[in-house]
C-alpha cells in the first residue's frame, strides 16, 4: 500500500496536547477514535489471541489467576491491524505530536490482562529494546474496554528527558535482560513520591500517546469483571535510523537489511504518512 501523501494534521490535537507530549512525555487525548476502529482492532485481538504469532507470550505463570497475554509484529498476516495502521488517524496523530514531515509505521504490541490478572507490566521505556534511534518515536496505547486509573498504565513524566538509559526489562520476572547497554531502573513504586506519575480514566476511543524513552509501567487486572485490552501501534518520524543494538532486542526483525544509520523506510517499516 502506498503512503497518503498529504500534510500532517489533526484539528483535535491541541498545542497544549504537542506541548505536554514534549514536556512530559505521555499526554491523554480523548475521544479521536471511533467505534468502527475499535469494533476492528477487537476482531483483529480476538484473531490474534485464537491464532498466535511467533512472538507471542503469556506472562501470567501456571497456576496463578488470570491471564497477561502479549504479542507483536502481527499486521502482515492479520488484516485488522494492517487496516487500521494504514487507513486509521494513528499515523496523524503521532506525526503531529512528534512534530514530523513524515510517519513510519513501527509495529503493532498487544497486551491483553484478563480478569484477575495480578501480573505487572515492569517498569521500563522502550527504546532500548528497538532497532531505532532518534527522538521521533512514540506510541500510541490504545485501550478498547474502560480502563480504570488504578488498572492504567502509567508514566514517569518528564522521564524522556532524564538522559538515561535502562537495560530493558523481563516482562516475566521484572529481572533485567542480559545486555551490555544501559543501567537498571530504579525501583519507582518503592519511592512513588519522588516522581511525578501521570495516569488516566480511560473510555474507548481515547488513547495514550507516549515517547518512546519515557518509562512507564502498569498494575495487574484485578478487576473480577473487566478485560484490559489495549493495542499499543508504535511510529517513527524524520530523524529516526536503524540501529543493532548489543544486547537483548525486542522484536528482533532479523530480516531486516538496512545498515545501521538508515532511515527507517523499507517493507517492515512502511511510510504511511508524508506532508507535501
């Protein structure tokens, strides 16, 4: 599929909304997706949960309650994702909260927390489990059920400007991944005062919008009744390069053959948006 040429904007993303993505690295946006994008990323979960990728992983340990289902690297083979990445206001939203000329198209995360799921997601940014650099990355977290702030993920605000590097970090186990990059997170939830942590109420159709070196983190599900699905759609911009990193890398693309300092333009990383 080729990329809209057309300019990056979005009327419902405020300067005040690029302004609190630039200062603290996360910001809420109410409302900007419909229920027929909804309606299509929960065939598209509902598909991926029946037929599993070959990233696919379930966190929550045998036994225990619940279930913390993740997976990514799906929207080749599953159309709902594919549709929505290409065809959905993603791209133009995080094109103009990164302030970028043109978007790529990332991948795809899922993580769905079933009722009674007390599984953490660790405290971690992103970045360092990529194959980019640069300051235009970000995601977009999607969630498609109400989310309670208590259930939400959360966020370090400012954090992507600290200038430090985190070794990245087991979903599994919360232990660090085997790398030679980076120091280890410091442990927020013991020293919760300390930091200025931002989270919302969440209803379908808002979304999440957060950089990719802002470190965030999310409770269980404890809920007796409630899903938390949430599909994360990650972007690049115009200063993003292709890198190997030493270390663990999360998702691999082995097959990708861009040398390092390339930008991020080839078929696993389609451009979806290019202003004129």
């Amino acid at each position: 599929m080729l990329p809209r040429m057309c300019a990056i904007h979005v009327p419902a993303v405020a300067d005040d909304d690029v302004a609190a993505y630039e200062r603290d690295g996360a910001v809420c946006l109410r409302g900007l997706f419909g229920p027929e994008w909804l309606d299509l990323l929960a065939r598209g979960v509902a598909r991926n949960m029946a037929e599993p990728g070959r990233y696919a992983h379930h966190y929550t340990g045998e036994g225990d309650p619940g279930l913390f289902f993740g997976d990514y690297c799906n929207w080749d083979r599953i159309p709902e994702y594919r549709t929505f990445a290409f065809e959905s206001p993603a791209a133009a939203i995080a094109g103009r909260l990164m302030r970028s000329r043109k978007v790529n198209f990332f991948h795809e995360h899922v993580l769905v927390k079933e009722p009674g799921t007390a599984d953490r997601t660790p405290w971690h940014h992103d970045q360092p489990y990529w194959v980019v650099d640069g300051r235009q990355v970000c995601s977009i977290w999607l969630p498609l059920d109400p989310v309670s702030r208590d259930v939400s993920v959360e966020f370090a605000a400012g954090s992507h400007r600290w200038g430090t590097w985190y070794t990245p970090k087991r979903f599994v186990d919360s232990a660090d991944h085997p790398s030679n990059e980076g120091e280890t997170v410091p442990d927020i939830d013991a020293d919760r005062e300390s930091y200025r942590l931002l989270g919302w109420d969440l209803e379908p159709g808002d979304c999440i919008v957060f950089h990719a070196l802002t470190v965030h983190g999310a409770p269980g599900n404890m809920s007796a009744i409630n899903r938390r699905r949430a599909v994360a759609t990650r972007w690049t911009g115009d200063d993003a390069r292709f890198v190997r990193r030493d270390g663990f890398m999360s998702p691999p693309f082995e097959e990708v053959t861009l040398k390092p300092g390339s930008p991020m333009d080839c078929a696993t990383f389609p451009m979806v948006l290019r202003a004129d």
